[in-house]
C-alpha cells in the first residue's frame, strides 16, 4: 500500500487514541515490522501485512477488533483528505465522473489490482476489483470504505457501499440519493 496511506492511517490513530496507546501497541510488534511502519514515506510502498500486523496490535491494545478500528480511522483519514478545496469541487461532480474516476484513486492507494468502475443505472454504482486474487481484506475494507467517503463528501446521501470478495479481487456496489 502506499506510504502516504500508511502514515495517514498512523497519525489518525496517534490523533484519536492517543499517541501513548499507539507507541505501547506498536512496542509490541516485531522490530522489522516496526521499522517498515515507522520508515513509511509518500510515495513509496509499504507491505499490507505490515500495516496489519501493526494495525492488529493497535486494536488489541484499545480493546477493538482490526477490522472495526481500520475501517473508523480510514473513514476520518479519507474525509480529512477531502476537507480541502476537494469537498466543493465534488458537489459539483457528476456520479458518472465520481464512480469511474475511483480506479485512479486506487492506483495511488495499492500497487496491485486494478478497478473497472460502472454506473449501471442512476444511483448505483458498480466497482470491480480484478487481478487480485486472494486480496487481504485490508484493501478490501479501505477501498470500500474510500468509495462511501467520497460518495458522502460529494453530497450523496443514504450512501450505502456493499463489499464482497470475489475469485478475482473483490465487487462493490454503491448506492445513494
């Protein structure tokens, strides 16, 4: 995954834990993992399995399961993203251009896998994760997670986004109003 996602994703849960519960946590890893999370730049690349391994540290020591942290700390890390000059220009998007511009974001998030984005009739939108068989569900949850956001940032409501695995990547089905 991208670094700048993994250093975003660290200074969120330092922000809303609290940076001694995260150094506690992440004291507890092992020290190659530690350093590939410590060491994460923008623009470079860091193993999803070390930011799960860190992120399963996290969670255990807040008393919350990986899965419901990851998904609580994208969600405030991709709005905060989009808190800029961002949030205004999306009012204004289409949901045609919201949907199918998702595999580009993808690409900057994960160097594996690509999407195939559809709007097969008003209100819905269709992403396809292909050429990622066996995807960890981290990419699975954050992508889900990151198309909700977005959706909801850009003014849709009732933003309703459905994610499950596939024998190629993963399928996702958005709805809104």
């Amino acid at each position: 995954m991208s670094g700048t996602l993994a250093t975003g994703l660290v200074a969120v849960a330092r922000e809303t834990l609290g940076p001694e519960l995260v150094e506690r946590a992440l004291a507890r890893i092992p020290a190659e993992t530690r350093a590939l999370v410590d060491a994460a730049l923008p623009g470079a690349w860091i193993p999803i399995s070390a930011m799960e391994t860190a992120f399963s540290a996290i969670a255990a020591e807040s008393g919350r399961d990986i899965g419901t942290l990851h998904t609580e700390l994208a969600r405030i890390s991709v709005e905060r993203a989009l808190k800029t000059f961002w949030r205004l220009l999306l009012r204004f998007t289409t949901d045609e251009a919201l949907v199918t511009r998702t595999p580009v974001i993808f690409g900057k998030a994960y160097n594996r896998g690509r999407l195939v984005a559809t709007i097969p009739r008003p209100n819905r939108g269709e992403v396809e994760l292909l050429d990622w068989p066996d995807v960890p569900d981290w990419p699975i949850r954050g992508s889900r997670v990151g198309i909700e956001a977005v959706l909801r940032a850009a003014g849709r409501k009732d933003v309703r986004v459905e994610g499950h695995r596939t024998p190629t990547g993963a399928l996702y089905v958005a709805t809104w109003r």
